[in-house]
C-alpha cells in the first residue's frame, strides 16, 4: 500500500482574505511528513479545521516576505509554545525572516520557548537543495518577484524493488543475493541457470512529486526545474484582460500559468493565489483550461492526492 502523497490548501487568496478564501498556506503529507507551506493569516483556523496535528509540523516553508505569506507565522509560533512543544521546530525562509521574528518574539517576552527555532536561510539565485532524507528531497528555486521569492519542489525518492517471494523459493535463493537482486543484478542457480532479474523483483512505481510556484510573473527559467512534476500549484492572481496588472505586480494571469504547465509537461495544475476582485475565479480556470485541460481552480480545504 502506497504512503500518502496528498496536498492540503489552508489559503487560496491573494493579498486580501476574503469572505471564502484565506491568504496563502498549504499542507504537503509527504509519505507521513507534513511540510507547512507559506503561513497567511488564519493558518490556525484552518490546521484545526482539517484535523492536521500542529505537533507534526516540524518543517515550514515560507516563499517570500510579504505578509499574506508569513503573517500568520507568529501565532503559530505562540500555539506551539502554549502546546508545550519540545521538538526543534525548522523555517526556511528568507534570512531577515528570522531577525523579524525574533523582535516579535522579544517584544511579546517570549524568551523561552521549550523548543528551537532553526531558520534556514534560502537561496534566490539559483536552485538548491534544503532537505534530503531517506525518503524525501526538496529544492528551493528562484521565482519572479518584486521581492525575492522561491518555489518549492517536493520529489519522492525511487524505491527499491521488492522481490518475489515465490520466486526466492522456486531458485533457492541465498539471503546473501537479495541485496544485489534488488539493486539490478541477475541470478544465476547452482545449475547453471541465468534468471533474469525482471523475473525476480516487482519494479516499484514511479517517485511522485508537487512543486509550489507562489508569488511569481511569467518566468520560464523553472520550467527544467520542475519538467515532469506531477503536480504543479502555480499563481493565477488575474484574468488575461488584467494582464497589465500581473506585470506591474510581477503576478501571473490563469493563461500564463497553464503555459508553465503545458512547457513543463506537468500532470495537473492547481491554480490559486486568486486576486479579491473575483469573487468566483471561473473565468481565470477556463482561461488556463483553454491552454492545459488539467487545471483546476483551487478552494480552501480541499486535498490533492498524487496516486501511482
């Protein structure tokens, strides 16, 4: 049975929350890691509201310092102090993220915490790589901004293959040679006999992957970054007859978001980051869809899974 590779959205306006939509945060399950992405106000509400323990957000990913995107940073902080966290809690972010956070945490007289804060500064100039584990990696990569801002890219690692237990039996084969079964090799019996090794091992199923792409204008330097991303969450702030909004404010139109999607060869796309003036972002969705098929307009509380 497959671990869950599924995605949370907490937040789906822009700068403004709305009556139905909160500013920016998602929740990636990632085989039993949950990853908080970006932290709008009303992030709280709406971990609660999705039944996300807050004790399992121990990693935080906060794109870029506008304040739709971390304000509700602080309040997620005190909860877990009011929670008696212990465990380190890990921010990537901009590095002035951390010297911010510390004056509000003075003025609050929070001192102690019970628990460390880890802030991992990012890199805005070229992808790197922030979190490797035996089973997950993500990247950091630059997008395009007023400000400095980065997307995420989330890769499930490839597993082994799992051996047949049928055919350990039918070829007597040593515990000695699984090892090197797995990782490609032929047997070869006491008789002579060569088994060849699709024979002998279930070919696991492909790593799956979701990158985040938040705030950002048209900016095609990350499509080889994310080629092939089976899931991709890319902004669609206007409609292609506010274009001229979307460059002024470095954002991107529901058309331009589908075209990252259609050069990436992306599975799905997700748009969001919707501006308030839409109050059904219909139009945006049949703008993108017209380009990319695979888009859907996201809405609070919805979960994406990624399923082989």
């Amino acid at each position: 049975m497959q671990m869950p590779f599924q995605l949370t959205i907490l937040g789906s306006s822009s700068a403004m929350p709305t009556s139905k939509r909160y500013p920016t945060a998602q929740v990636l399950n990632a085989l039993g890691r949950f990853f908080l992405i970006d932290c709008g106000e009303g992030t709280q509400h709406q971990i609660r509201k999705n039944k996300i323990g807050f004790g399992r957000l121990d990693h935080i990913f906060i794109s870029h310092l506008h304040g739709d995107h971390f304000f509700g940073l602080i309040g997620f902080i005190s909860t877990q102090v009011m929670l008696k966290r212990t465990k380190d809690l890990h921010i990537f972010a901009h590095s002035e993220l951390q010297r911010y956070t510390q004056f509000q945490l003075d003025f609050l007289n929070m001192e102690e915490l019970g628990f460390r804060l880890v802030f991992h500064p990012l890199n805005f100039r070229k992808p790197q790589l922030i979190f490797d584990d035996e089973k997950l990696t993500i990247t950091s990569f630059p997008l395009k901004h007023r400000i400095p801002c980065c997307g995420f890219l989330f890769r499930e690692k490839e597993k082994e293959p799992n051996i047949k237990k049928e055919q350990v039996r039918k070829y007597q084969i040593p515990i000695r040679e699984i090892k090197n079964i797995k990782a490609g090799s032929d047997f070869i019996t006491e008789k002579g006999e060569l088994v060849p090794n699709h024979e002998l091992v279930i070919a696991p199923y492909k790593p799956r992957s979701y990158a985040f792409c938040s705030d950002t204008a048209y900016h095609e330097k990350i499509i080889p970054v994310i080629e092939g991303v089976d899931l991709l969450y890319h902004e669609a702030t206007f409609t292609e007859s506010e274009k001229h909004m979307a460059e002024t404010t470095f954002h991107s139109t529901g058309k331009e978001a589908a075209l990252i999607a259609q050069k990436a060869k992306a599975g799905k796309l997700l748009i969001g980051h919707f501006s308030a003036r839409y109050k059904d972002p219909q139009l945006v969705l049949e703008e993108a869809r017209a380009i990319f098929p695979e888009t859907n307009a996201v809405e609070e509380d919805e979960v994406h899974s990624v399923v082989r």
